[in-house]
C-alpha cells in the first residue's frame, strides 16, 4: 500500500495554554517548545533534530523577519536548518506538511514544527491593523473588510441559500464552547447557551460575539519521526496518514461560490487519496472554525458530511463528543483559541492526546483516525492532515 | 456662437428630501466628477474644460495632481483643464473665457464646471464634508456641432423613487428644438452669493431662451453685483448675487497643507498598505471599472493584467468597462464597531457603522463595494445597485476615492421568493 510505506510519525506534542498570557513571544514557544519535548516517551536529544520549521504571522510585528532561527535557538541548537512557514491561520499546517514532506524525502530523520502567535499585548488599533492583513488588501480590506465582515459575506449567503436561521451557527457555538469547558489549556473554558449567542452583541450581520473565535496568545510544537527511527522515541506514535493542500483565489469576489471553500476540498481530495481509511472511518475531527459558520463548511467540504447536511449534523448532536462524529473536542479555534501561527500545529496537538488516550473528560471513545483541517484567511489556502494509530 | 449643449446639476445625497445617509462621503471631488460624467453623457466629444479646482486641491489629491485625477476619474486622455479660482469672479471668468472661445475659438467645445460648499472646510483632513453643497457644469459647443440631445429623464441618476441625485438638460440646437425647462434642486438651500448658483441662473436663463442665444459675459460692477450680458447687449444683473471681492470660497491656503502633511495621519496603516503609487495604479479599475475580458473563456480580469486570471489566455483579451449600473448584492454585512479596518476608524467613530456588499455583475464577475446612502442595513439579495464614485477613507494626508454601491431597487420577484423563511427557526 503506496500511503503506508515512509510513513512520518508524531512522536511528541505540547502546547501552551491559550489564552491573555502575560508572556512574549519566545517564551511562548520555549514553553511549548519544552512540553513537546518533554512529551517524547523515550526522550529525545536536540542532536536528533535534523530540521526545524516556525509558524507565525509575527503578530504585531515583534519579528516579522528570519524569526525561525529563535526556534533553533531555544532549542539549545543554533546552526539547525530552519524556516519560517506563513500562510496566515494556516501556517502552522503549512509547516506541518513541509516537515512530512522532507522527511518523506529522507533528508532527516526528526523534525520539529512550531507555531506561535502572541496577540492580546497590541492596543486595539494597532491588532485591528494585523487582524486584515491577510486578506485581500486592495478590494476586500479597503471596502472594509476584516476576516469578521468577510466570514459575514459567507455566513449571510450561506443562511439565505439554504433558508436556515442564524441559530445553526449558535449551535455550532454551544457545543465548541461546551468542549472548549473541558480542555484546561482553552482560552475561553465556559459554556454559552443558545440565548445567549442571540443577545450577543453583533460583530458584522449575521455574526455576532459568539460566532467569532478570541484573539489569543499561544504556541504548540510537535516533534515528527520518520517511520525507522520513530519507535526509537515512543511505542504509541501518532501516524500521520495523509496530507493535503489546496490555494484559492485570495479575494471572496473572485471565488465562484460562497456557499464552499474549494480550497479546504482539493486539501481534502489529495488526503484521502492515498489514505488507509475513507472519509466514513474518520472518528474526529478538528476543524478550522475561527467563525461559526467556517465549522459548517469545513464538515461539507472535508466530506465528512454529505453536501447540504452540515447543519443538520450540528442540530442533531452528531458533531458533539458522544456524537457520531465529534467535531473539535478541543473546543476548536472558537473555545480553544486562535493563536494564528500555532492553531494548526495545536489541533495535532489534541490529535495526539486523543488518539493515544491522553485527552482526560473530553476524551473520544475509541478514537483511532483523525482529521485536521486548517484553513488560510477566508480560503486562500487550506491544509487537511490524516492521522492514525 | 456658443450654445448651451448640456447643463447638470447635482447635490450631495444629504440634500436630498428623503434620502438616509450612514455616512456622508461626497465632496468637492466627487460631486465635479459625476457633473462631468453626466455631461460626458451628452457630448461624447472630448471637452476642454473649465474647472475650479481649489475646492478639491486639499482633500483629492497631492498638490499639482487636481486636474490628472479629474480626467483619470472622466476616463478621459489629457485634454486641457484650465483651472480657476473658487470665487464668483472665478465662475464669471471660466464662463466668458469659454464662450470667447466658442464664438472666435477653436474648437468650441467646452465644459464649465464649479463646486459650492455651504461651508468651508476646516483644519483637518479628516473633517466631515459640509453640510450644504452643490455641484454644476455646462456643456458649450458651438450650434453646429451640437448633437441630438436625450430627453432629460433619460439620463438622471438612479431611477429609484427618491428625489434625483441629477438633473441633466440638454438645449440642442438642432431644429430650433426648444430648451428642456429647468427644474432646480428641490433641497438645495446653499447661500446664493458663490459661483455655482451664478452657473445655475444661466441654466435657467438658457431654459428659457432660444438655444444659442444666451448670455454673453458675466462680470461684477463696481457695485459689486452680478451681471450677465445677453448677445443683444442687455446687461441683466443677477439678482440676489452681491460679490464679496476676495471672498475665498474654501480656499485653504498650501500652508495648511503643508502643516497637515507632516503631521501624523492615525490611520496610517502598518498591517496592510496600499501605497500612494499602487493606489493611482489601481484607479482605472477602481474607478471605472475597467479590465480585460477574455475573448476565449469570456472572463473578466480587473484590473488587467495581460492575462485571464480565470483560464490563463494571454491572447484574444479585449479592454472593457463593466456597466456602472444593474449590478446586484449577491451578500452583504453591516460592520459593526470593532470589525473595521483601521482605515475606516474615522468613519466607524464619526458616523458609526457601515455596510459593504459583494456586487454581482450581470456578465459574471463580483466586486466589493460598501453600499451607500442608506441606513446601515443588510440589503436584500439579489438587490440592484448602481456604482458612484465617493470618499473612502484618509490616508496620508488625502482622501481615497471608490465605487460604492446605491441601491436602486428591491430584490427581483424570482430572488424575493428565495428569501429566508426560516430565520425563526
């Protein structure tokens, strides 16, 4: 079987908590550094690492440039190979897919990817300015647009097409931030209710405060193995079993429709194409939800769910932990937290500890396959990762 | 001899009865620009044009750069702006200098143009447009080159139910057709003593004489009044005009300009900037809508860019304009504080929130453009629009101009049936 030949492994994963963390950046990403670490059941040696790559936006501007070599540095190696990987909310992804692919290719044996983003220390003018800058400038930001009023384009023609009230992106609300209650490293670790979601104040129509995700500070790293030395680290890796990517036109204006992200469906499409298992075996996922509305099309546009039956899916419960089909057990980017550069490398965190069993009251029962999916800004870009044990 | 081709008057959306505006975006800028949109309209002819320019100087552009954006805004090529003062006298002057110049002239073809603001604009960049204004321009060509001229309803603004945004005579001479009565501005209330409203008197003047036998000169007297002189040598004062000699109209003098540049403009962007250089780049897409339609996948590229952005084709591409009307709102969002750019702070602080919609051409492509003179309110899909130019925010020291959508109609019959109906469930 051509995907499970060379597999990559992850040996190791940590993350901070998400959250209005006193500390900068490099703390951050010490922190997760140390917990990733430290996480690798046989131990792992900063020698063994052959390549390093850092996700980040630099947020702020606090290193927009070359910032990849602090990785090197705080992992006590300076001269490791190491790059700085951004593809806006999806960079962390984007640094996991090139990890695979070069250690698919044998030029090292153990690689490290890292995301941090530090955010609550701008003042709101300033965070304003950083929170457009990947989308598109010249029309969508200088109409007005930040990601808020973009995601509101997909969320208003989303409802109007399929006749649907805004309370299917409550629900997707309530049952993130009912997770998000169990996962102690979340931002916001409280339940909201349905009537709350409605009283919120509005963001950009249809949205309101409970369909957007928090601006949080954070950092996640995990430490990948080639299958032949992966053993050498843990006796329980996490497979990665699949890698997909996908690009779109960076404008909503010049997408065909805004019902669908075809970005996150070519990721999808190129996953499972040389996957172990289908779309059906799939037991979790964690899906880029950084709105409300962007967990309803990522089910359809993953293929988790049939085209047309995310919401249903949503209302009956079915993406809940107990569900059929548990969707983002660890609150997503809306309970967790959206720490830009770190969420795609944090959802393989939870990938990790659920697949091995680790991930305590919000724990998926039997969960052995797995699905990450990161999206880029409004689509630009997505990544869908496949995992399994 | 000089006849009276075309005239058009138009206000702000503010003066007009009816019309709730979220934030006002028009100014001297952009009321001259639709002026001679519509006058363009009627004399396809490439103008030599009159223009006040003072009024725009500070708040359009760069100093030096008044006329290149006028014509980049008309779509025209360089043809020749002549620049006057924004005082009575400067009205007066541009007028006479255009007939002396129809009657012995060149080419007699012409366009005067002016722009009235009730009240003078302040210290700031950033400050509200005035509360009054109005913008009016003539058309002159000579008798014999005058064309057939549109009924006036023809070529008025948006056809909603709303008070007009324009009104456009035309006074051909063709046929001894006799002029098209004006009718002024119902909710025009600036002061009658500026250049603009001396313009507007000879529109009405013109309505009521023979085409082609129209005013003559205008200057002041010694008593510093008005006066027209008609071909057969009446001097015919314009009453109600007294001229306050030197009266600066919103002149601002370069100083202020200078003081203002080098101060700190707040919504300077450090996350995302579109340069001043790729700004002017991007007008001709901006503004007028140009880009490239593909002769081999019928897709249309703004702005151009030497391929299709849609199957690759970098021949068979031909230069086009999308239409300017009858596009519709394929979705919308109202921006509420906080979900703003910091470009658009100024206006989220001074007016509150706004609404921007994505815009469905009827040959297929999309644009964004925030909808204006409206409540800020969530249009229907499927909405018909019409795209004006207005202010969209400040940056570095002067305002940049867009498209913004207006909306003209109700959402047609086949999209009102596919309305929500479920919201409440």
């Amino acid at each position: 079987m051509t995907g499970r030949t060379n597999r990559v492994a992850v040996v190791g994963a940590g993350q901070t908590a998400y959250g209005a963390l006193p500390h900068p950046p490099r703390a951050l990403l010490r922190q997760a550094l140390f917990e990733a670490l430290g996480s690798v059941d046989h131990g792992l040696s900063a020698e063994d690492v052959g390549e390093g790559y850092l996700a980040t936006l630099g947020f702020g501007g606090w290193q927009i440039g070359n910032p990849a070599s602090l990785l090197a540095e705080e992992l006590g190696r300076p001269g490791l190979p190491v790059s700085h990987v951004e593809n806006a909310c999806a960079s962390g992804s984007t640094g996991l897919r090139q990890a695979h692919h070069a250690l698919r290719s044998g030029a090292c044996d153990v690689a490290l990817v890292a995301g941090v983003e530090k955010m609550t220390d701008q003042p709101s003018a300033r965070r304003r300015f950083w929170l457009g800058v990947s989308g598109e400038t010249e029309w969508e930001r200088l109409a007005g647009l930040t990601f808020a009023g973009v995601y509101a384009l997909l969320a208003e023609r989303y409802l109007h097409e399929r006749h649907l009230s805004p309370d299917v992106l409550g629900a997707v609300a309530v049952k993130n931030h009912a997770h998000g209650a169990m996962n102690p490293l979340a931002h916001l670790r409280k339940p909201v209710t349905l009537d709350q979601h409605r009283a919120a104040p509005r963001v950009a129509d249809p949205l309101g405060l409970y369909d957007c995700c928090p601006v949080s500070d954070g950092a996640a790293v995990v430490v990948l193995a080639r299958e032949e030395v992966a053993r050498r680290y843990t006796d329980t890796p996490v497979w990665i079993e699949g890698s997909g990517g996908g690009s779109d036109y960076l404008a909503l204006q010049d997408r065909t429709s805004l019902t669908t992200l075809p970005a996150s469906r070519k990721a999808a499409e190129e996953a499972f194409r040389h996957a172990p298992f289908s779309r059906e075996k799939v037991q979790l996922a964690e899906l880029h939800d950084c709105f409300t509305i962007a967990e309803l099309l990522a089910l359809e546009d993953t293929g988790l769910v049939s085209p047309g039956e995310a919401p249903k899916a949503t209302l009956e419960g079915r993406t809940r932990i107990g569900g059929s089909l548990p969707v983002n057990p660890s609150g997503g980017l809306k309970s967790k937290g959206h720490p830009l550069g770190a969420t795609g490398v944090g959802q393989v965190v939870e990938v990790f500890h659920q697949l091995r069993k680790e991930a305590g009251p919000r724990q998926v029962q039997g969960a052995e396959r797995a699905l990450a999916h990161n999206v880029g800004g409004s689509g630009a870009t997505a990544l869908v990762h496949l995992f399994g044990v | 001899m000089s006849a009276l081709h075309a005239s058009a008057v138009v206000l702000p959306a503010w003066e007009r009865g009816g019309v709730a505006v979220e934030g006002p975006d028009e100014d001297a800028f952009t009321l001259l620009v639709r002026v001679g949109e519509l006058l363009r309209r009627h004399q396809p002819a490439l103008p030599r044009a009159r223009v006040e320019v003072q009024s725009i100087r500070l708040i359009a552009s760069m100093p030096g750069e008044e006329r290149s954006q006028l014509l980049e805004a008309w779509g025209l090529p360089a043809v020749e702006i002549t620049p006057y003062p924004e005082t009575p006298e400067g009205a007066s002057r541009a007028l006479s200098d255009a007939l002396d110049e129809g009657n012995g002239g060149s080419d007699g073809i012409s366009w005067v143009l002016t722009v009235q603001l009730a009240s003078p604009a302040g210290t700031g960049i950033v400050d509200p447009p005035p509360q009054s204004a109005i913008a009016v321009g003539l058309a002159f060509a000579r008798g014999r080159e005058a064309t057939a001229v549109p009924s006036p309803g023809e070529a008025n603004g948006p056809t909603s139910a709303r008070t007009p945004s324009s009104w456009v005579t035309g006074s051909g001479a063709k046929g001894g057709q006799r002029p098209t009565p004006f009718v002024g501005p119902p909710g025009y209330r600036a002061p009658p003593d500026a250049p603009a409203t001396i313009l507007l008197s000879l529109v009405e003047a013109a309505s009521r004489a023979d085409a082609g036998a129209l005013t003559h000169w205008v200057h002041t007297t010694a008593e510093r009044t008005a006066v027209r002189t008609v071909l057969d040598g009446r001097k015919v004062p314009i009453v109600g005009y007294p001229v306050e000699e030197g009266r600066p109209w919103l002149a601002v003098p370069d100083e202020a300009w200078r003081a203002r540049a080098g101060a700190p403009i707040s919504s300077l962007s450090q996350g995302a900037y579109l340069s001043r250089e790729s700004y002017r780049a991007s007008l001709p897409g901006r503004w007028r809508l140009e880009g490239e339609r593909c002769g081999a996948c019928g897709g249309f590229t703004l702005p151009p860019s030497g391929h299709c952005h849609h199957c690759g084709a970098r021949e068979k591409l031909r230069r086009d304009r999308l239409p300017r009307s009858g596009a519709v709102i394929e979705s919308a969002t109202v921006i509420r504080k906080g979900a703003q750019p910091t470009e658009f702070d100024w206006h989220q602080e001074t007016y509150g929130n706004y609404t921007v919609g994505l815009v469905r051409f009827r040959d297929g492509p999309t644009l964004t453009f925030q909808v204006t003179d409206q409540s800020p309110a969530v249009p229907a899909v499927g909405a018909t629009v019409e795209l004006v130019l207005r202010r969209l925010y400040p940056q570095e020291g002067t305002w940049r101009y867009g498209l913004k959508a207006v909306l003209l109609g109700p959402a047609p019959a086949a999209a009102a049936a596919t309305a929500p109906v479920a919201r409440d469930g």
